[in-house]
C-alpha cells in the first residue's frame, strides 16, 4: 500500500455519498441484482457489489450488457431509481457515526461527488438528516460530465467547482471504482472498507473500515 501522508493541510474533503455518507449500498445492489436477474443475467447481492460498487448507472449498464451478451431492457434504469426512490424512505439511514465524522472536522471545506443522479443523492442527504452539513452547490454528480467513476471526471469537476487544485484534495471513498478515479485525478484518497474488502482499495492512500478511525485519519 503507497505510503500515507498527513492530510491535515487538505484545502477540501471530498465525500462518496453511497456507501461513505449513507448507508445505501446494499439496498441499492439488492434492487439492482434482482432487477439483472430478471433481464435474465442471474446477479446475487453480494456479485452486484462486487461487480457495480461505486459505478454510475451507465457504467452499470455497459458491463451488464457485455455479460449478457445482448442489451438489456430499457426501463430497467427507471425501474430501478423507481425502486430505490420508494424504499429510501423507510430503508435509509445514515452510515454509522458519519454525523460526528462530519462535526468533527469543523469548518474544513468539504462536498459530496458521487456516481448517484442530482436527485438520488439530494433525496438521500435529506432522508438520512445530512443535507445541511454541505453547503449549497457542494453536491455533484456524475451524471453532470461526460465520464463516470473509474474515470476522474466528477473529482476534477467538483474540485475546479469549488476553486481548490486537485492536489490539495482529500477523498474518502468506499469503492475500488471510487478510488481509481480519485487517484486519476491528482487527489489523495482514504479507502473506507465498509462492504468492500480493504484488499481491493489497496490503491488508496489510506484504508480504515470504521468511521472513528476515519475521523482520526482526516484530522491527523
């Protein structure tokens, strides 16, 4: 693993939504394998995971069809989003202690870039109470450049979006896509290994699988 240096300097902490800030993931991959399995591709929760954690919807798409061989139904995007829309409400929480993450660091700069569409990640802020610990227009999506995670897209749009150099950025992410694409994009990286095993984000700067130990990797 590449040898962790302090971040204390960082000019800005860039947040994953899904899997870092809400407690999404598996209900997401459990809408989504059963929807692939459906379309006739048979995906288990855990092999969605695996295989999609952290990609945005379209990147979903294109390794699907391949494996599949064939394109798969054009509704199943909208179904999916549908879905997960409907059981946020009842299903979301906010991951495990990311509130005091998130106190914890005061008044450092920070946003969210996520593989998530504008709405699902606003939707998932407001359910889980979270919303207001970003500031207006430090939310940022894939789906607003043209390449999502693993390329570094979305981490270089909301680095220039929020005037600070992509090597004076921090990211904490959740997903080897995640990281991948934070690494593309000049940026340092902690690893968050909370459904994924630390051994695949072993291009992270930084790996941690709790969220006490990511508060004290963000302030040390």
């Amino acid at each position: 693993m590449p040898r962790y240096h302090p971040v204390v300097d960082a000019d800005l902490v860039i947040f994953d939504n899904d899997g870092v800030l809400v407690d999404s993931e598996r209900l997401a991959n459990e809408i989504l394998a059963v929807l692939l399995t459906e379309a006739g591709l048979a995906t288990t929760t855990e092999q969605s995971i695996a295989t999609y954690l952290g990609s945005s919807m379209e990147r979903v798409r294109e390794l699907a069809e391949a494996a599949l061989g064939r394109p798969l139904p054009t509704d199943l995007i909208d179904r999916y989003h549908d879905e997960l829309f409907d059981r946020m409400g009842n299903e979301l929480t906010a991951v495990d202690g990311i509130e005091a993450v998130l106190d914890g660091i005061g008044d450092r700069a920070r946003c969210v870039a996520s593989s998530g569409s504008p709405d699902r990640i606003r939707r998932s802020l407001t359910v889980t109470g979270l919303l207001d610990r970003f500031a207006p227009g430090a939310l940022f999506s894939a789906a607003e450049v043209e390449r999502g995670k693993p390329a570094p897209d979305v981490f270089l749009h909301a680095a220039t979006s929020m005037g600070a150099a992509p090597e004076r950025c921090l990211v904490v992410e959740d997903s080897p896509a995640g990281v991948t694409a934070a690494k593309a994009a000049g940026m340092r990286v902690i690893g968050f290994a909370a459904l994924t095993p630390a051994a695949r984000l072993d291009e992270a700067d930084h790996v941690v699988s709790r969220t006490d130990d990511l508060l004290r990797a963000l302030l040390s």
